[in-house]
C-alpha cells in the first residue's frame, strides 16, 4: 500500500468544546488543555453550546450544569438526540445526589464536582477519548477510510495524498456521513470564512477531492445536492460503482445483480 500521509509532522489534535458561564474558568480549562494538544473551543451559554456542537462536531465535550439561555441538562439531551456516541464530561458545583444521577441517566459519561484538579481533568478526558477513540478517528464510507490519528486517506487499498485543507474538507463530509453538509457550513468549518463572503472555493475543493479520490463528478461517493451542498450517504444508499469501460449489456447485468442483492 502506498503511504499517502498529509504532509503534518503531528498526531491529530482532537477537538473540545468547552461550556461554562464563567469566563475565567472557561479560559483557565481552554489554556490548561491546549497546553497538552487538545483544540478548544469555549462558548459561555447553552444556546451557543448546541450551535458551536453542530458546527464543530467535537470529540469530547466538557459541559457545565448551570448556563444562560439552556441549562446543561437540556444541552445534554440535545446532543444525545444528535450523537449517542460523543463523550460528555459533566462540571457541577451542585452536590445533590439526584443531579448527577438525573445527568447520568441523560447520557453523560462522567461527572466532576467543582472545585476540581486540571490534572485529574485531564486523566478524565484521556479515559473518556481511550473509550471511544476507535470509532471516531477511523471513519469509512464504502472503500474509503480516512485516519484521523495519522491524517491518512486510503481508497480500495491505496493511499490518496491529500492537502491539509482537501483533509480537512473530507473529514467533515465523512462526520457528518449520511447528511447535507452546506456550502456555508464548510466555509465557516472548514476555511473559517463568513457566509457572505462570495467564492467557489469549496465546488473548487470538492472537485480535487472528486479527482483524487476518482470519484468524477456528478459523484458516486461525494454527491451533490442541488442548491444545498454536499453529502457522502450512508453504506445503505452507497451502491457498488459500475466500471464505465464496461459495455451496455455488462453494465445493465452489473446493476441488475446490485439491486437483486439488496433487496
């Protein structure tokens, strides 16, 4: 197999959102974890906590219990409905045992009282990314799998060599598996870009990885959805891809023989 490693001489750094209505605190955790290589990502409201979690779609989140606009019970549930998965680390001052039974039965993976030691915050946060690390650093769509870990792109055994931002781009699309990912929010995630900024870049962007990955437009594996963006659809709606050097009659046989396995 070819190494088609993203030219980083580091590991992934993974990705923290941080909720907690006390801006000193909020910056003393941002600064204590960015220090080990985590990259995070601090909002101060349960509002923005549920917005910032759509966009960034972090690998761990630290969540306090009593926010503005949502308390964190309620922003637990949210991010449950959305991702099962996503490990939830719960800050309370609050020591009513009820509370941390009621957060833990909502979905949290664990649960610290304040006040509370940086270093056993992040043997916390290194436990709870251990637990769930296979599952979200490697992801696969069909014969494509893309390491998180070692920023590595490989497509039916062979390595694709892609930019930081193509890696970057993919990686969205493949979290997001299965949904319309917008043009908008690829230009905010990914290129950290306002909306009302008026460019091609990510049709531009889309089309290398298209031609890197030989997946010609209009797409078997990145698909367009018209007048929204794009998406890379679950292993359900991913159907085997026909040759094109195949004749008529081949092709036709070839399709039918798809749809005849699965169904």
């Amino acid at each position: 197999m070819k190494d088609a490693r993203v030219p980083l001489n580091r590991k992934v750094s993974m990705r923290l959102l941080i909720v907690e209505d006390d801006r000193a605190l909020g910056t003393f955790l941002s600064r204590g974890l960015e220090a080990v290589g985590y990259r995070v990502r601090v909002v101060t409201d349960g509002g923005s906590a549920v917005l910032a979690f759509r966009e960034d779609l972090p690998d761990l989140t630290i969540l306090d219990l009593n926010l503005p606009v949502k308390d964190g019970e309620q922003v637990l549930e949210e991010i449950r409905r959305v991702d099962p998965e996503l490990p939830v680390l719960v800050l309370t001052a609050r020591q009513e045992v009820d509370t941390r039974v009621r957060c833990l039965d909502h979905g949290a993976d664990d649960l610290m009282t304040k006040p509370f030691s940086l270093h056993e915050l992040r043997a916390r946060c290194r436990a709870l990314m251990r637990r769930k690390r296979e599952a979200r650093l490697l992801l696969r769509a069909g014969d494509l799998e893309l390491d998180r870990m070692d920023h590595r792109a490989v497509r039916g055994g062979e390595g694709v060599a892609l930019t930081n931002k193509e890696f970057a781009l993919l990686e969205h699309l493949m979290l997001n598996r299965g949904q319309c990912v917008s043009r908008v929010d690829l230009l905010e995630t990914v290129w950290k870009l306002e909306p009302a900024q008026t460019t091609n870049i990510v049709d531009v962007y889309v089309n290398y990885l298209r031609r890197k990955l030989k997946d010609p437009a209009p797409g078997h594996l990145i698909r367009t959805v018209r007048g929204k963006g794009y998406i890379i659809p679950a292993d359900r709606d991913l159907a085997p891809e026909i040759d094109p050097a195949l004749s008529l009659t081949e092709r036709i046989n070839t399709s039918l023989a798809s749809s005849l396995k699965v169904n």
